[in-house]
C-alpha cells in the first residue's frame, strides 16, 4: 500500500524542482535538499508550540 502517494506529494515534487532549478539534474537534487531541511527546522521551531 502506498501512504505517501496523495496529491500532495506532486505538488511537493514540483515545488523541489522550482526551487532547485529546472536547468540540470543538480537543481531538482539541490531543491530536495532544501525542501527536506526547512521541513526538519520548521518542525523543530512548531514543536514547542501547545
């Protein structure tokens, strides 16, 4: 079974390779790397809040 293959997980593609750069294979990569490092931060700063 497939959990993570919702709408959204698209739409999380997309906004890696927008972020990364369309150009090379080194922009999508750069972009997941960027997308995977704020969810890790901002999860940790929304953490503390009740």
């Amino acid at each position: 079974m497939l959990v993570d293959a919702y709408w959204t997980m698209s739409g999380l593609v997309i906004l890696m390779t927008l972020v990364g750069g369309m150009s090379t294979m080194f922009g999508p990569l750069l972009g997941t790397f960027i997308i995977v490092l704020l969810e890790g931060r901002l999860g940790d700063i929304g953490g503390g809040i009740d």
